[in-house]
C-alpha cells in the first residue's frame, strides 16, 4: 500500500503504478525465495547510491511517514543486508531526520484501491 501510495504523490495513476510495481514485487519475492535475502537485494541502498537515497527523501518530505517508512526499511537494510557506503548513507538519513515536517499523512485512497 505505502508503494502504491508514493507512486500516487509521484504523479501516476492507480492503473499505472500497480502496472510499473507488480512485476518489480514479483520479481523480488521470487528472487527473495530462490536466492535468499543477501543475493537478491538491489537498489539505491545496496549500490550505495547516497545521492539518489537523499533525492527519494527529499521527494517524501511533504509526506512524513512515508519518509519515515523509507528510512526505517533504509535503517534495517544498512543492518541486515550487504551495502555500499553504509556510513554516508547513515549521515543522509540522519540528516533527513532533522527536516520532517508535521507528521500527518493525508492518502490518496485511490492509488490503494482499484
């Protein structure tokens, strides 16, 4: 749903996004399954790409759980999984912690629902 929602303040419709999210989540349980965690993670995190971590969070500031939902999962990747530059990336989070904004999250009940 918290992916479904983003893709909503992104701008896509609730058609689009589950057409652009479906074969990403399927893809990753099933590699999650056949691989295991550590062999199938991917992203920003893993690549130790601070800029885009701290450009996602930049884009989730008017948002505030959802910002905080991405760092928690940011937060638990750095410690379960295999990652690049893992002390930058907790700076950026960090760093992101002091912007929030009000915590009130306003959905956009049509990007959860069909």
């Amino acid at each position: 749903a918290a992916a479904l929602e983003t893709a909503g303040h992104a701008g896509l419709a609730p058609r689009q996004a589950r057409r652009l999210l479906e074969p990403i989540v399927q893809t990753t349980l099933k590699n999650v399954f056949t691989r295991g965690l550590a062999d199938s993670f991917s992203g920003p995190i893993a690549r130790g790409d601070v800029t885009a971590i701290d450009l996602h969070l930049q884009a989730l500031m008017p948002h505030p759980i959802l910002a905080d939902l991405y760092r928690s999962l940011a937060i638990y990747a750095l410690e379960a999984l295999p990652s690049r530059n893992s002390n930058e990336i907790r700076r950026v989070l960090e760093r992101s912690t002091s912007r929030r904004g009000r915590r009130t999250f306003q959905p956009l009940a049509s990007n959860v629902r069909d």
